[in-house]
C-alpha cells in the first residue's frame, strides 16, 4: 500500500535532536521507541487513577480531533487524553462541516492551522490522508485510523496491555485471527508486536487473509494459519478481528455462522489454550459471531483493559509530541 512520503521527525531545541514530529504509523519506531512509549503510558495510567487526574503538561497547547469516520473509542479516548494533560480541545466531524460542501483535505488542514491548533489527531477513510495532512501542517499530525491502512495508537495500546498483563512482548506468541486483510489495526500491530520481538500469527479462511506472498515480503518472520485450533496449545495471546457482514455479502465467506465455528472465540477454545494465555479484541465486537459473550468477560479476557489502557497510551503519544524524550510526573 503506497502512502505519500513524508517526515515523521523534525528538530527540536538548539543541538538540533531528532524529535518525534508526526505519529502515522509504526513502522518506522524501533524497539526502544514503542518501549519508551509503553513506560511513559505506566506514568500516565498513574496519573488517571489520581483524585483530580490532571497535569499541565499540554496547557497552551490546541488538539483538534478531525474524524471523517464515525468513531467512539479512539475519539473520546483522544480527547480525554487531551484534557488531562491541560490542552484545550476541539473536535470535528465531516458532518455539518465544510467538508460536505466540498472543501478539500488541504483546505482543512491549512483553516485549523489558521486557527491555532498544535495537534491534530486524524480519522479518515483514504489511506495516506493523514500522510498527506503532514504534508501541509507546521505542527503534528497523529494517524487515528486511514482506510485500511494503519491506526497506530490502537495497536501501541494492545502491545501496552500485552505487556501489563504478561510482562513482556519478547518471545510471546501472538495469533490474530479474522479479518487481516482489510483492517488496519492487523498491520499496525503486526509492525510492532514483530518489532518488540514477539511471534505473530495470521489465521483465518484465506480469502480473509490475502497474498501470503505479499504479507511474507513485508513481514519475512510472519506465519500464516489457516487452521485456529492447532495454533491455540501455545498461544499466548490470541486476538480476535471484527467480522463484518458486507464480508459474506461480497463472497467472502459462506457464512457468518461457518465462520463462527472455524475461528470464533468460544469458550471451549479457551480452554485449551495455555493457563496465562489472553483474550483481545479492538472492538467493536461482534459477540456470536468471532467472539462468543462468555468469551468476551471471562477472566482472560483483557478487553475492557484495552479500552481503559487507550487513554494512558494516548497521553503518552501527545506528550512525546511535545518534545520531551521522557515522561516526569
């Protein structure tokens, strides 16, 4: 998937240190970057269990939030992000905006940073729009989801509760199963649980997965499965995909219910998997169709703890933005 190019860093400060500028995708973090970002989220969840959980380390600073797409999650997570670090914020939505009456992404981004704004967080349903805002924007841009492309706070909030819950991403196995090929929260957190030095699995029927010749060129060290319950003895933790229905419309399935019984959540196929194992899932859920409900709350899963988690990691992400290289609380 072709994305325009553009610089993620910028300088910052007279000896000219290389700064996080823009956050697209995970690409292009290391190892020691997405731990860094995982510590400075651990200051931060401290900071939300506070009795008045804020802190000024934004104050004087503009986040907008720009979502072409329908959200709740990452919206609402951002912008509670936002307010607890002290930064004024302001949303917006294509709806009821100049963008129904035709005014182009550059246009946009170019009227926001007319008015002030520092930060903005992006939603949009065209891969490399985000890429194409930073671009034209002095400030910072933060990718909340593009297309099918990539959506990188959500896959550092799942390494961040991977680790929380396990104590570490080396050498897991990871399996996610469903949807691959058409979601981005699959590529962004392949990037990084690979990067971190955990095993990532695909699974799922093959006309949900795509080329494996295309992923295994990308990503030499992925496995690919079409068969969930070998994988489930040594799985460690084991993600779940959102199945959408337009799937079996397009031919892509036989069924939503077939599919449910090859690769849902079920409690049986809990069972067999390790005693420490987890349960993910990025939401929103379809429960009964990849997860079953008693899936969804039994003690392995970690779900509601990806939602909570979502926050800390965002304020994390707004904060190195700032251009401090670590979090003081």
């Amino acid at each position: 998937m072709t994305v325009p190019a553009v610089s993620r860093y910028a300088p910052w400060g007279p000896t000219s240190v290389r700064h996080r500028r823009h956050v697209l995708d995970l690409d292009d973090f290391s190892s020691d970057e997405i731990q860094a970002v995982l510590d400075n989220a651990v200051s931060m969840k401290e900071i939300l269990g506070r009795s008045v959980p804020q802190v000024p380390i934004l104050r004087g600073k503009t986040v907008v939030n720009i979502f072409y797409e329908e959200s709740t999650r990452t919206r609402m997570s951002f912008e509670l992000a936002a307010r607890t670090l002290s930064a004024s914020v302001s949303s917006m939505t294509a709806k009821g905006s100049s963008i129904e009456k035709g005014e182009s992404l550059i246009d946009t981004i170019r009227t926001i940073q007319a008015l002030g704004a520092d930060i903005i967080v992006m939603r949009h349903h065209e891969s490399g729009a985000p890429y194409l805002a930073a671009q034209h924007f002095k400030g910072s841009i933060i990718n909340a989801g593009d297309g099918r492309h990539a959506h990188p706070s959500q896959a550092l909030l799942d390494l961040f509760t991977i680790r929380e819950r396990l104590g570490r991403l080396a050498g897991l196995n990871i399996v996610i199963v469903g949807d691959i090929i058409h979601s981005r929260v699959a590529r962004s957190d392949i990037w990084g649980m690979l990067r971190c030095g955990a095993n990532v699995t695909l699974c799922g029927p093959s006309t949900l997965i795509g080329d494996t010749t295309m992923w295994q060129a990308t990503f030499p060290n992925l496995r690919i499965s079409y068969t969930l319950d070998d994988l489930l003895p040594d799985t460690d933790v084991l993600m779940a995909l959102r199945i959408q229905k337009e799937r079996q419309q397009a031919g892509l399935l036989p069924s939503l219910r077939e599919y449910s019984n090859d690769y849902g959540l079920t409690q049986e196929r809990l069972d067999r998997m390790p005693a420490h194992a987890i349960v993910m899932h990025p939401g929103p859920m379809n429960e009964g169709v990849e997860i079953m409900p008693e899936a969804a709350i039994s003690p392995r899963s970690v779900i509601e703890a990806q939602v909570t988690n979502g926050v800390a990691v965002r304020m994390a992400l707004l904060y190195r933005l700032s251009g401090e290289p670590t979090a003081t609380t």
